[in-house]
C-alpha cells in the first residue's frame, strides 16, 4: 500500500486476496465452492488493513485514522446499518449469509492498529494476547462458516492459529527489525530475552551463538508444543474443512522442522515452503497425521 494523508478507503476490488505470498492456503479449491466468495471476502478485508498498519511511508495518524474508518465501517454492521463501502458491502453480505460474529473482525482492526504504535512485547502473556487478535479470529470465522462452532473446536483452533502466528513471528525475525523505522518490530517476549542474556543488539549483530540458538530453539518449541495441542481439531472436523486444516497444520509442522534445522539462523536462511514439501505436506494431511 502506498503512501497517504488522509485515511484510506476501504476498495471494492477482490483482487488482493490472490497477490500475497502466504505459507498456508486462503480460499483455496480444497474449500466447498459455496464458501470461497465468503473467505476471499475476508481474506480482502484483513490483508488491506494489515496493509496499512505494516506499508508504505504513512504517519502513524494517518495509519490510525485509516484502520479507524475500517472499524467504522465494521460498527455500523454490527449495528445493522449499510456500510458506506463497498468491500464492507460485501463483507455484509457475508457476515449475514454465515451469521458470523463481527467482533472478531473488530479484533482484528484492533490488533492492526497496536501493529502502529507497539513495537515491543514485555513478557510471553503480552505476545499471546496479540495473537488473540491478531490470528484467533481467522480460526474461529472459519469454524462459523463451517457450522462448527463449538467450545472445544475454538480452543482447538485457538492454539493452531496462536502457533502459527509465533512460527511466522520466528520466520521473521530479521524482517521485522527492519519494519516501523529505525526501531524495528520485536514480537519476542522481553523478559525471556533477559532471562536468557540475550538483547536487541544481538539481533541486530545476528549473534549465532549456543545461547541465542538455545533461545530461538526453546521458543520454537513453545510453538510447537501449541501446535501439537491443537491438531486433534484436524482429525475432528469432517470432510473439506477438516483436510484443509490438517494441511495447514503440516504447514506448519514443516516450517517449525526448518527452524530447528537452522539453529537461529533466520537471517540468511528464512524457512520457507518450497515445492519439494507439498508431497509431505499432502500425505500427512491425507493419512491424518
């Protein structure tokens, strides 16, 4: 997104939904075809949002004044009034059809918004409430549109989607020290940095040592073990929906082996999904493992 001076307006165009890399698949033909319109939709709405809050050369009062009109839009649906835009028409639309609960869009809005002014996170229960938001409402959209929508399925996908949102926070260390200016973005938790000698600088010295890969192993491993809590949501949702997330789940698995496999080394080598692990990928997701 580029620069702006005054708030950006919501765009009617879908087209956004399939220019973004991602790791894991959006709307994919593994959907029912009944739903895709539903996930690109609001697929569209949250990759713009998070659009303003990460591009381009905006004031963080223009960022905010922008996500503001976002949330605007978002509460004049949740009052049962027409939105003034058209992607917000759409997403409408949606939100009726599924009856879906538009505060978990808010949320959303509201983590994208502390994407503008926080840049660091004091302890790990600070980062896992910005994965709340930031990630959990994406899960549990889904369940909603799928009519699975049950206590134990949101804890379930709460621990998937709060994992993978850490795993990219891993994957991304290097990339977000060089977001939100000169100060860059931490999403590490501070009080284990301590606790383990480990400080800004050393990541901007991208320190390789035993302590910094016993660091980023114990957080991996953290992500993981919620990973791993999650998946029984794979195995226990039917059809489509439960195929979908077992390959996101695999995803996810793999991008954690990477990690392991190079020690902290995120600065040269950012693991990503390359051809070669889609077969894996895809037969863990078919036997269900």
């Amino acid at each position: 997104m580029h620069a702006f001076s005054k708030p950006a307006q919501p765009q009617p165009s879908l087209t956004l939904a399939h220019t973004h890399y991602e790791n894991f698949p959006v709307a994919s033909l593994l959907l029912p075809a009944h739903l895709r319109h539903a996930v690109t939709v609001i697929y569209q709405f949250a990759r713009e949002a998070d659009d303003i809050a990460d591009e381009g050369n905006a004031s963080e009062i223009d960022r905010l004044q922008a996500l503001q009109a976002y949330e605007d839009e978002l509460l004049l649906i949740q009052a049962y009034i027409q939105p003034s835009q058209p992607l917000f028409q759409s997403l409408q639309a949606v939100i009726r059809t599924h009856t879906l609960d538009v505060q978990l869009l808010i949320d959303l809005i509201d983590a994208f918004k502390q994407d503008v002014v926080k840049t660091r996170y004091a302890n790990f229960e600070e980062v896992l409430d910005y994965c709340r938001r930031s990630a959990n409402p994406v899960g549990r959209l889904m369940l909603q549109l799928y009519g699975s929508d049950s206590t134990q399925h949101r804890l379930w996908s709460d621990q998937i989607c709060s994992a993978l949102q850490l795993i990219n926070f891993y994957q991304d260390i290097a990339l977000d020290l060089q977001k939100h200016g000169a100060v860059g973005r931490i999403y590490l938790s501070q009080e284990d940095m301590l606790a383990a000698g480990i400080s800004e600088q050393d990541l901007r010295a991208q320190r390789l040592d035993r302590h910094w890969q016993q660091f980023f192993l114990t957080q991996v491993g953290r992500a993981e073990a919620m990973l791993k809590a999650g998946k029984p949501l794979g195995r226990a949702l039917p059809g489509r929906i439960g195929f979908e997330l077992r390959m996101m789940i695999a995803g996810g698995e793999r991008i954690v082996h990477k990690l392991k496999s190079c020690r902290g080394d995120i600065y040269h080598h950012r693991p990503t999904l390359k051809a070669y692990d889609w077969p894996l990928i895809l037969l863990k997701a078919l036997f269900k493992q």
